[in-house]
C-alpha cells in the first residue's frame, strides 16, 4: 500500500506589531513664589516666581514654609531686600532639639555658620520633657519704672544665697566648686529653691515677689553700680550627659547704659542691648562635663553721655528647666 504524503507544517502567526511607547514628559509643577537661593543653601533675600524650584520644597510639610501664592506672603517669611544672611539657630520642634536655617531669627538668640556647629552646641535629636510656660501673667510696659503686676503676693523681696562651701558672698567663681547635677527646676516661688538648682549669687540678683511670668515670684537683677560693674547669677554644673536649659526671661536694658548676656564656659548663647517688650524665652544646649553657665547684666565700661529715656536696667528671669536629653 501507498501511504498518501504528510502535509506540510503549517506556518507560524504573524504577531501584530507592538504599540509606540508612550511619551514620558516631566510633572507639570504648580508655578509658586519661593525664596530663592544659593548653591550653598543660603538664602538671598529675595523671591521670585516660577515652578522650577527645588524638589524638596515641594515635599510634605514644606511645602506650606517655602511655597507661597504671593510674592507678599514669601517675603514676609524670607525677609526680602534685607541684608540678613540665614543662620543655624537651636529651637525645639515636637519636643526634640533641632537646628533651623532661616533668616528670620529673633535678636539675641545665638546663630551658627553651619548645622554641624549648632547641633555641636545645642544637642540635636535630644527629647526635652519640659513645657513652656503659659504666658498669661501682666506684662508691663518699657519704661525707666520697674515692672509693676496685678499679684496680690506680699511685696517684700529676698536676696538668694547658695549652700556651697565657698566663702560667703565671694564675687570669685574660682571659690566655688562643681556640682554633680542631672535635672532641675525652679520658678523662684518657695525659699527652697535653691536646693533644686545649685545658683551661685553673691547678693547680686534677689527674689522678687511682685513680678512674675506664672506664679508669684521671679529672679531679679540688682542694679550694677559703676562703668563696667556687673550683677551675676551663675551656676558650676558638673553633667553626666547631654542637658537642654530653657529660662523666660523678661529683658529691661538698654545701650549705651548696660547689656544683659548669658554664657556657657565664656560663650555667649543670648544676648540682649535692648528691652525685650515682654518675656522671652532662653533656650540652649550643654554638653556632658563641667561647665560654667552666667546670667550676666553689665553696664557699658564708659558711662553714657546721654540720658537713659527706656529700660530700668535690670532682668527678671522665671521657669528655668534644666531637662537631660
């Protein structure tokens, strides 16, 4: 028998050609103002308009702080035409310490030339487990009278002394040894005071009871008398770890005549030339070791020539929280 031929294989489909790829084209970004910048980070003081600004602007809670519908609102955040550079500068953001770049920083506050510096100073990343202080107390008005309030606290004030072995009343920090401490509070309102923060005052700065930012009592400078005299109020700490120091303070003086300061180990932290129109607050990191922290209002080393028309001279501080972070 013949067997009838195999056919032959059938042939394979065409496929059908594949579809062009689609363009790819770069987000279309809102166009917004913004503060313009450097390579470096450092602002210029001016603001323009457009929608090719930096990336990270336009992320998350940024946002709302670097993109603004008017060339008004930017600038009154950033500071157009004035000759202020950004500086790093500690504040606390949810209970953390962090150091922001800005051009708007408020006067006396101390300034860093990078991040790294101000983190070195402050102790970013800690936890702080204080809280600020409500500020409801009755400011008063900067004039050359002291500061007056409604408190119905007895008007008497107390000169604060320490409970060193150092000689009484010594002006000389060098006679005054270093404090083991951790944490502490004090609002100046109880005689024991001084037994949560070791302060160090030769008669310089008193309690007073008729002004304070929360409760009844506050610390007050005694007028320094004389070119170049100064009123301290200091503490020798001697800290195991990182410690966040937060004081209000409400601020009296006034250039030519005196110039309050605080300072740790000789830094300055705060600095104040005139009054502060209310309480404000201190706010700086210490690092582990010993160190020396001042709170200092000094008159000018050449007596003024010309009358004092604001300021009494003096400061009141209230609210210090040493907290370990």
């Amino acid at each position: 028998l013949t067997m009838m031929p195999s056919k032959s294989p059938t042939a394979k489909p065409t496929l059908p050609p594949l579809p062009p790829l689609p363009e790819v084209t770069e987000p279309e970004w809102d166009s917004k103002w913004y503060p313009s910048h450097s390579t470096d980070g450092s602002y210029l003081n001016t603001c323009v308009y457009g929608n090719d600004y930096p990336l990270w602007m336009s992320g998350g809670m940024n946002a709302a702080a670097y993109l603004f519908d008017s060339e008004e609102v930017c600038c009154d955040e950033f500071g157009c035409g004035t000759t202020a550079d950004a500086k790093w500068y500690p504040h606390i953001e949810e209970g953390h310490i962090k150091c922001k770049l800005d051009v708007k920083y408020e006067d006396g506050v101390t300034v860093y030339g990078s991040e790294e510096e101000c983190c070195s100073a402050s102790g970013c990343g800690g936890e702080t487990t204080s809280t600020v202080a409500a500020t409801t107390s009755t400011v008063p008005a900067t004039t050359t009278e002291e500061p007056t309030t409604t408190s119905t606290a007895a008007t008497t004030t107390q000169a604060v002394t320490t409970t060193t072995t150092a000689q009484a009343g010594s002006t000389n920090l060098d006679d005054y040894p270093f404090v083991e401490f951790t944490a502490g509070f004090d609002s100046f309102d109880d005689a024991a005071h001084g037994e949560k923060v070791p302060w160090i005052n030769s008669g310089q700065w008193e309690i007073d009871n008729t002004f304070s930012l929360l409760h009844t009592s506050s610390m007050k400078s005694i007028k320094p008398v004389g070119e170049g005299a100064s009123s301290d109020l200091s503490l020798k700490l001697k800290l195991a770890g990182w410690t966040m120091l937060k004081c209000q303070a409400y601020v009296d003086v006034s250039m030519p005549h005196e110039m309050f300061e605080m300072s740790i180990d000789g830094q300055t932290r705060h600095m104040n030339f005139a009054p502060s129109g209310g309480w404000v607050e201190i706010l700086t990191g210490i690092p582990p070791g010993e160190h020396t922290v001042q709170f200092q209002v000094k008159n000018a080393d050449v007596a003024p020539e010309i009358p004092r028309t604001i300021g009494t001279g003096q400061v009141w501080l209230d609210i210090c929280d040493f907290a370990p972070v």
